[in-house]
C-alpha cells in the first residue's frame, strides 16, 4: 500500500496546503487529497510540480507499507478489541484481533491501549509488521484507531493529545 508522504514534508519546511497551491499552481483539492491521503492516484504533471517545488524525488512522496490495513474496532470505551484485516498479495486476507483498553482520563485526555491477546499467536506477527513501518505511516495508522473512539478527534493540536500505546510500549 501506498502512504502519501506531503503531509509530513510540508510540515518539515514549514508550508501550509495554501502556500503550496500558490507556489506550484496545483488546486488546494488535489493537494489536500494526497496529504490527508484520499487522492486515488496522481498525474505526472502533479508529480513533477510536487518534486520540482519541494527538491524531492518521486519516492520522497510515498512510503510503502507491503500489505494492506483495515482497522475495525469491537467494543467501547473499556474493554474492546481492535481488529486489524491484514491483506497480502494476491489479495489473501487475514483477521488478526488485539485486546484494546481505551478510557477518557482527567481532562478529558483519550488513552488507548492494545495489548496482544494470549489466544491469538498471529497477533506477535502483525505487531512485528506494525513496528517496522516508517514513522509517519505509523501515525496515520494510531490516528485512524483513535479516530474509532472519538470521532469528533481534531488534526492533532497541542491542547488536545490523545495517546495510543502499542504492545511493544508497554
């Protein structure tokens, strides 16, 4: 799977979508779609005003996750499960599930935590998966499942910092 990386590269230098459009001529909308990564594909044209603009090459722009990742969560608040659909090549499909502990602290502040269940052993490998990947894909990842608790979950700000504690953090 394909992660778009604009997100994070804009941040790096300190530009906002709007700065960018201006800049390169490219419309908000496409820019938006390939940082909050809705956009289906993009143009060479795209491409190369994105590369040029920013000094990057073409791989710069995406990481490369090599499966596919659904994330469904079971539950509410308390005790849950995260169920993650762990999709291959040729399409094979997999259904791996971690206990999941998510509360509202003082303040308001949403912890989740997911711990591996000891009844499935597949969980050990989808963790060693998730902790390899690139860091921002990683986040895009802890994003979605906090999403699943609160969908009201601003872009993350400094007065609102939800947590989500994976297996190997705890």
């Amino acid at each position: 799977m394909l992660i778009p990386n604009l997100s994070v590269l804009l941040a790096q230098r300190r530009l906002t979508i709007t700065r960018a459009s201006q800049d390169t001529g490219l419309s908000r909308t496409t820019l938006t779609a390939l940082c909050t990564g809705s956009a289906k594909g993009i143009q060479f044209d795209t491409l190369d005003a994105l590369c040029q603009y920013l000094r990057i090459t073409p791989g710069d722009l995406f990481l490369y996750r090599p499966f596919d990742l659904a994330v469904q969560c079971e539950g509410r608040l308390g005790a849950s499960e995260i169920a993650f659909t762990l999709r291959r090549a040729r399409g094979r499909e997999e259904r791996i599930s971690l206990a999941c502990d998510a509360q509202y602290l003082p303040g308001d502040a949403l912890r989740v935590r997911l711990t591996l269940p000891e009844s499935n052993p597949r969980a050990r490998e989808l963790t060693d998966l998730l902790q390899v990947l690139p860091a921002p894909a990683l986040l895009n990842l802890e994003f979605e499942i906090l999403r699943t608790f609160d969908a009201n979950l601003p872009p993350r700000t400094a007065d609102y910092a939800p947590e989500l504690l994976w297996p190997w953090q705890l």
